[in-house]
C-alpha cells in the first residue's frame, strides 16, 4: 500500500509539472515527435513551490547537519546519507528555538496534516561504512545502501559488489567494463513504426567510469599529497555558476572524448548496438581473447595474427554475415573486460 500511494502521488505530481518543458513524444497519427501537452492539474505556481520548498527544507537540514559537526554524502531531490544519529530529534533541539529549522517545522506540520504523524525524517538503511565515487554512486559496506545507477547489479550480493567497486577504485583508471551488454532496453516506438518488426530488446556496449562527476568543487586539505584517499571522505562545496561547472566538466572529459576529422566515420563516434545475441558473442569472444587477462579459458596465444582470428570467427556458418576487419580488431586491444555473475555460463554456450 506504501508503494501503490506513493506512485499515486509521483503520478499526480507528474501531471502537476506536464507540458511546462519542450519534451516530446511520438506520435502515431502523425509520424512525428510532438510536445507533450498540459492537462486541467498542470500549474507552474504549484510545481515550482513543491520543488523549491523541499529542496529549501534539505538545504536547512544540511546547514544545520554542519553546524551538529556532522557529515554528509550523496543529496539527491528528496534525501541523503550523513553520519549524524537520530537527526530529526537532534534538529528540533537545536538552539531550542524553531527560528534555527523554520522549513523543517513547516514541513512537519504539512506531514501531520497529510498522514497524522509529524514525523518528517525517514530512515531507510543504517550501517558503518560507505564506498562513494559520484553523486548517484554510492555503496554501503555495513548497510544496505546501494545506488549503482548506470550499472545494472542484478546477480550481484552486497559483499561482492563491494569487492567489485574496492578493486575498480582502486586500479590507475578507474573504469570497467563487463563481458556482456552492460545497457539493455526494449525497441523504441519511432524506430518500431518506421522499420517495423516487434517489441525486441536492443544492447550497447558501454564503458563505466568511475570518476568524480565535477558538479561541486573539491576542497583540498592541507595535507592532500600525504592523504590516504581509500579511506578519508574530502568535503566539496557548491560551483560558482552553471558556466563554470560546464568548463570543469569539459576539460576533464577532453581525454575520453572523440575528436572529429574528415576521416571520422559516424560509427566511430556512437556506441556499438547489437540487435543478434551472436553479433554481441562474437565481439565478447574477441574482447575477452584480447583483455590484459584473457577470459573464456583462453591463453591469448591461440592465434598467430588477427587473420586467423577472423577466419576462425567466419568458419561458424552462423556468423559469416558478421563484419570483422583486422582494424577493428586491434581497437579492442587491452581492454579491462570482467564477468558478470550469470553471464560467464551463457557465453561459454554462445561460443
């Protein structure tokens, strides 16, 4: 019942903010993306003061969260993690005076109204430790805080996620990539009415990194070349401008991103897409003939050059249609190319 209200709410929510940005859709009558259009709930006034007056309650509780010496990771739109036990008590002590939590008093008088209890803090999992790397990436070692978003964990236990993400961030790149299509989704509704076919499920290869994401600004301690990074949390604080977190973020993207030449070709600079689960086999077999660690029990000596790779690859009747060159070949060399748990099995029997 607590699920089935809270979608009841999210959906009227939804319907409060409708129509107000230029997002489209596909339309079928038409054949074209139109924008999406308002309905009777839709009311700029009501969606901008639900925004702006949770986020306000937040920024109060964080300000007061450091005034408690208290610490804080990962804010999202309607919570966070801190250190700081039983917060919601130790704020309205604070000062014993309302005037230090007047947004956080507020929001629990509107609590009180709406579900007869006042109670405006809830706490969804505790435990000592916390793995972070970006603002929607967080683990917790003694809890069951997991926030992998991009990173599909299905298969995974919390112990061996947390031995996964350990190893990852601790290695010079700090990047990974899994012998299986990391990023599944179903057909789109525009390419299914324009090519036709049926609702199939399509797969991309996709690299994760695990860099800081440059949305705030990183404080550097005054013993920051002596620090030991595995174990310390560094405080951050807010960008000057939304100029200056675009030109931060620019530059340390610059040494991932693709330049484009006359020679570039499209498919060079897009995301490979697999629509035959024996396309996706073939290209993790080479990947994992070529990783730093060769996988599938291969020993990375089995083939003299890349020809025989190839021909080796076209002797499976199946697989003559694929396109393999020698080029294409040599750009997966050296990749860091790990299993994930289920898959190891269902390639072996691909191959």
């Amino acid at each position: 019942m607590n699920l089935l209200y809270k979608e009841i709410g999210n959906s009227i929510y939804g319907n409060v903010v409708r129509g107000m940005a230029d997002k489209r859709k596909f339309d079928i009558k038409t054949g074209s993306n139109l924008r999406i259009d308002s309905t009777e709930l839709s009311n700029p006034i009501l969606a901008s003061r639900t925004t702006g007056f949770i986020r306000s309650v937040i920024g109060e509780c964080l300000h007061n969260i450091d005034k408690l010496g208290g610490k804080v990771v990962s804010v999202t739109t309607d919570g966070f993690i801190t250190d700081v036990k039983d917060l919601e008590n130790k704020l309205l002590n604070l000062n014993s005076s309302v005037r230090s939590i007047p947004l956080f008093s507020k929001y629990r008088e509107i609590r009180e109204t709406l579900s007869g209890s006042s109670t405006a803090l809830e706490v969804k999992h505790s435990g000592k430790g916390i793995i972070t790397w970006t603002t929607r990436g967080q683990l917790g070692i003694e809890s069951k805080i997991k926030a992998t978003t991009g990173f599909q964990s299905f298969g995974y236990t919390q112990d061996e996620l947390i031995a996964f993400f350990k190893n990852i961030l601790s290695s010079k790149d700090k990047y990974f990539e899994l012998a299986a299509p990391t990023q599944s989704t179903l057909r789109g509704a525009n390419e299914i009415y324009k090519k036709g076919g049926h609702v199939t499920m399509t797969y991309k290869d996709q690299i994760f990194r695990l860099l800081y994401d440059n949305r705030r600004e990183i404080i550097e301690p005054l013993n920051f070349k002596s620090l030991d990074f595995s174990n310390c949390i560094i405080d951050s604080m807010p960008l000057y401008s939304i100029e200056e977190c675009k030109k931060i973020r620019f530059i340390s993207k610059i040494q991932r991103t693709s330049v484009y030449n006359k020679n570039t070709t499209k498919s060079g600079l897009s995301k490979t897409v697999y629509k035959h689960y024996l396309d996706l086999a073939v290209k993790n077999f080479i990947k994992g003939y070529l990783n730093i660690e060769p996988l599938f029990g291969l020993q990375g000596n089995e083939f003299k050059n890349y020809k025989e790779m190839i021909d080796f690859i076209l002797t499976y009747e199946p697989a003559k249609h694929i396109r393999i060159s020698s080029q294409s070949i040599s750009n997966l060399k050296h990749r860091k190319l790990i299993f994930k748990p289920g898959i190891k099995g269902c390639f072996a029997r691909k191959l």
